[in-house]
C-alpha cells in the first residue's frame, strides 16, 4: 500500500510510474488528497473543540467553588453543547477515513526503474537462459504420458471435484513428493526456515499482502466463516509477521514452506488450460524474505540465482523473464518470471516470479522495524516460488521422455528412489 506521505510528496511521479503498469491514477490520487485534506480540517476543528471543552470543565469546577450556580450551570449547558458537536465531527472523520481507506486501496504498487514499458508479455524482456533444447520425434504431451504410464489421472479428478484437479498416482505420486522434498531441502541449506502454515487465511492475511481487494474473485472463499483457501504459501508466511516490529539485527528473516495451492482460475480457456498447464489446485514451494530496504534488491538478486540454481539441478531448459509493466502484479515492484521450455508442447511454461515487493506489503501488513534513531520504519518483503510443481512435472515428463520411459534428473533420483518411470 501507497502511503499518503508519498503521494503528497510527489503525486505527479508517482501517476508517471503508475502509468508504466497501465493504471491512470491521477482521479484516484486527486481524490485521496482531496478526502486527506478533509480529514485533517475536521481534525483541526475537532482539537480546537476538545480544547474549548477542556477549558469550560476546569471554568465549572472554579464557578461552583465560588458559588456561581447559575454560571455553572450555563457552562454545564455549553460544555453538554461542545460534545454534541465533537461527536458530530468524529463521525464525520470516520467517514472521511474510510473513504480515504477504501480510496488508497485501489492504488497498486510504484513499478522500479528498471521495469520495461510495456502492456503484454509480449513485452516482457529476456534476461538470460540456461540448458539445452532438444529436439524431441513425435514427443507426447505430459497429459498423454501421463495416461500412457497412468501416474496422473485427470478424468477422477473430475469425477471427485472437477476439472483442474487431478489425482496423482503411484510414480506420479511419488514424484511430486520427491519434488517437494527436494526444494524444500535446497531451499532449508540456503538458509530458509521451513514454515508448514495453514492453507486457510483470514481476510486481514489476504489484505496484508494484496490478494485482497485485489484478487477475491480468483480465491476459494469459505463464506461460513469468512475464510479463503490460499493461492500461494506466500499470504500466511508472510502474514506471520503482521503487526510486528522488528530489530535492524534480525534481518535478513528468510523462510520457506510447502502447500498446496487453490485459484480459481476464472476465465481461463483455451490449449493454456491442458493437463498440468493450469490447475485449481496445485502444489508449490515458496521462499519468503524479509529485507532492510537498502539491501532488497541485492536479496531479489540472491533469490533469482537461487531458483536458477534449482532449476539447472533439473536440467531443464530455462529462460529468465524481466517482466514489463502491463504484465506485473498489483503488488510488485520487479519481478522475474522463469519459463521451462516444454518440448512436446514446443513453448516456454512459466515455473515461478521471484519479487520485490518493496514496503507496499509492509505497510498493508504493519511491518516495522527500528532504526539507529529507534523510529520504526517499514520493511521490505520479497518472495518467489521455488517452485511450482505443475509445470515442471510436465516439463520433465515431456523432454525426458525415451522410448524407454522417462528419465529421472540424476538429483531427483535419490528422493524418488527410482531412475525412470516406465
């Protein structure tokens, strides 16, 4: 979240920056200066009303002590009066606030400098790329692969909830656990702390780090009890510290957890959707990093070496994504995206966005920390994936198929315990 400090402080850079994503903020911003102004005349009137209410109590106690009643009583009356009116004006603030509020909200985050102009991924910038593309002779896709060795089954994941959620069986089972465990131990010898969090959130989680107002159409919501079923391991970890102040020793805090995924994925159509390529639910590994400001973007640099690292022990075929404006978050302000290349489907899946968040999440979620002068000021947060298993497990069944059966990545080996499925 924008801070009315920044917006007052250079409106006029921040509708420049904001344009980048795509997003005319200037009626927005107008708006908020305008309902900030109110709220600081009401605030104005109200002190002064408070004052003169202080000032009438201390005049009554005097009146009686010297017995001028009806005095007295004429000040009771206008002190009685004062408070009608400062009530009035509390109500009035309250509403301005909230206005305020439901105003800011609606601001995503100030893309860095370094973001490319742009509107589509189309105009996203390539970064780098690593591994080797083969050339696969009449390769299948994942999903016919996975009914040809029967280690996925789509079709009973749509008898038992619906399409998007499949059912993983045997090796295929096997290998997802392995996957998990395998991130999960690179990530913990990084020096992540492992996290195993709750996959249901409250709404003050989903506000803290974004996906609320912004996202609640594409998240599970359990009405009943007003809570939404995660899209990402990121909202509890990161929620852990919500409304905690922290000391400039204890950065950086970096943690990494394991959950299953659930987005709903509305509007999604189209070849896009095949097999693994988009799910309802999912599962994922997410690191998380909380940083000084100062040395977040050496951390995101950090972060997106360590999902190549990753990657590269796969031995997938990758290409890093510096994504432009128009294809970013809400809440980001740079993010890489990471693209396996599938070579039965002959096209980049995208596997993971590594992100700098910088103090928008901080100042949702309330996230401090003291500086030399003591004062409290917000951190930064990051994370990324590392990573989604969906495409991946695709990837790796579709370029490392052989006539044969599929391969197994030497370092996946020992968490699978087998070297091909077949």
């Amino acid at each position: 979240m924008l801070t009315i400090k920044q917006l007052r402080d250079n409106p006029s850079y921040i509708i420049k920056r904001l344009n980048v994503k795509g997003f005319d903020a200037k009626h927005i911003i107008d708006e908020i200066l305008k309902f900030d102004d109110e709220r600081k005349a009401i605030q104005t009137r109200l002190d002064a009303n408070l004052a003169e209410q202080n000032k009438i109590a201390k005049e009554i106690g005097i009146l009686y002590k010297e017995g001028k009643q009806a005095e007295a009583n004429s000040a009771k009356q206008q002190s009685v009066e004062l408070k009608e009116i400062s009530s009035k004006m509390q109500d009035e603030q309250i509403k301005v606030e909230k206005l305020l509020s439901e105003k800011i909200v609606l601001l995503p985050n100030i893309p860095h400098t370094s973001v490319p102009d742009g509107k589509t991924a189309d105009d996203n910038v390539e970064v780098r790329r690593g591994g080797i593309i083969t050339e696969l002779h009449n390769a299948l896709p994942h999903w016919e692969l996975a009914k040809k060795y029967d280690i996925i089954d789509f079709e009973l994941g749509v008898k038992l909830t619906g399409a998007g959620f499949p059912v993983y069986k045997g090796k295929g089972a096997r290998l997802q656990r392995a996957l998990i465990s395998m991130f999960l131990d690179i990530n913990t010898a990084a020096g992540y702390l492992e996290i195993e969090p709750p996959v249901m959130v409250n709404e003050s989680s989903g506000f803290g780090t974004g996906q609320l107002p912004d996202k609640e159409g594409q998240m599970y919501h359990a009405e009943l009890d007003n809570f939404y079923l995660i899209p990402t391991a990121e909202v509890p970890v990161t929620n852990i510290y919500r409304d905690v102040i922290l000391n400039k020793s204890d950065f950086p805090v970096k943690m990494t957890a394991y959950t299953p995924c659930f987005r709903r994925e509305a509007g999604s159509y189209g070849k896009d959707v095949r097999g693994l390529n988009r799910l309802h639910q999912f599962d994922k590994v997410e690191i998380v990093e909380l940083s000084l400001p100062e040395n977040s973007y050496e951390a995101l640099d950090r972060m997106v070496s360590h999902v190549e690292e990753i990657i590269k022990q796969l031995e997938l075929p990758y290409r890093i994504i510096r994504l432009c404006g128009g294809d970013m978050s809400f809440t980001s302000a740079l993010t890489y995206d990471f693209e396996v290349y599938s070579a039965a489907q002959e096209r980049w899946l995208e596997v993971s966005s590594v992100s700098n968040f910088e103090s928008f999440q901080a100042n949702r979620l309330k996230l401090r920390y003291r500086d030399e002068n003591k004062k409290t000021q917000p951190a930064h947060t990051l994370n990324g994936s590392a990573l989604a298993l969906p495409r991946i497990v695709a990837a790796l069944l579709e370029n490392n198929q052989t006539e044969h059966g599929i391969l197994i990545p030497k370092m996946l080996q020992k968490y699978t315990g087998f070297e091909r499925i077949f």
